[in-house]
C-alpha cells in the first residue's frame, strides 16, 4: 500500500493550504481544534445533505436527557420523509461531505487511495453471505474479518 493521494484529496489539500490548515505528511492525530472544526464540518455537511434527501431527522426527545455526555446513537435518530428532495442540492451535499470527510483523512496526514481501495475490498467481501435488513442496508455476515486499518496506517508511516 502506498500513500498515493487522488486528484480528488490533492484538489482537497490546496483548498487546506488556502485556508492555512495544517497536513501532515505521516498518519497522526491532530489536536482538538482541529478535531472539532472537522466534526462540525462533517456534521454540518451530513445535515445538509438529509435535509436535501427530503428527510427530517429527530432526536428521540425521551432520550435526549439520556445523551448528555454519552454520545448519540443511530437508535437514538428518528429518520422520516417529511418533505420534496432536491437533486441538486443533494449532489451537492455528496460533493460535500467528500470534501469534508477526505479534508479530515488529509488532516489526519492519511492518504486516500490505499484506505479506500482495502475499505471498498473489504465491503465488496460482505457479500459473501451476507444479507439485506429491514432497511435495505447489507449485513455482513458472522465470519467477516474488518480490513487491517491499523497495518495501512503503519504502512503509510513507513513502518516496517
């Protein structure tokens, strides 16, 4: 596995050097500033793009006192259609969210191309007995192996 980048996070990182955001050239964690500014952008990108879906998402309001300093779960969401959707504007918040998402793997020094390629893999091997829920989402099944980030990641650090 390499550290190649895609046009796509190379066009990513001029618009973070543009914007005087720091890219590491190894894997690392950065600090919480730049943690948060990458959770804020992602989850605002992400509403953006439900909102165009057409979709009104909720908290669970007898939850809600619940997930203070617990985090939120998938379950504690409520997702309904509640009005048109955009084409448009969802493309656009697709195009987002890449943005923003490959903006934080650049801001975490990880390059995309071998991530992506042993993530899509590992995705394509679920259909290897696996199966389709109630929600129309694949389910891996029982035997799956999760691919080895953590190898990909020592491999673009150039650890042996």
């Amino acid at each position: 596995m390499s550290r190649l980048k895609s046009p796509h996070q190379q066009r990513v990182e001029r618009f973070m050097a543009a914007a005087e955001q720091t890219v590491p050239d190894r894997p690392t964690m950065p600090g919480e500033a730049t943690r948060m500014l990458r959770a804020r952008l992602i989850m605002e990108e992400a509403m953006e793009l439900i909102d165009a879906l057409g979709i009104r998402l909720t908290i669970s309001s007898d939850r809600f006192s619940d997930l203070v300093g617990h985090g939120l779960s998938l379950s504690d969401l409520t997702f309904a259609p509640a009005y048109p959707p955009s084409l448009v504007e969802a493309a656009d918040g697709c195009a987002d969210l890449s943005v923003v998402t490959i903006g934080t793997l650049s801001a975490m020094g990880v390059a995309d191309e071998s991530l992506l390629e042993l993530v899509d893999q590992n995705n394509l091997e679920k259909f290897d007995g696996g199966y389709r829920d109630y929600s129309g989402k694949w389910i891996k099944p029982p035997n799956h192996k999760p691919p080895d980030i953590a190898r990909c990641l020592e491999i673009q650090a150039g650890l042996p």
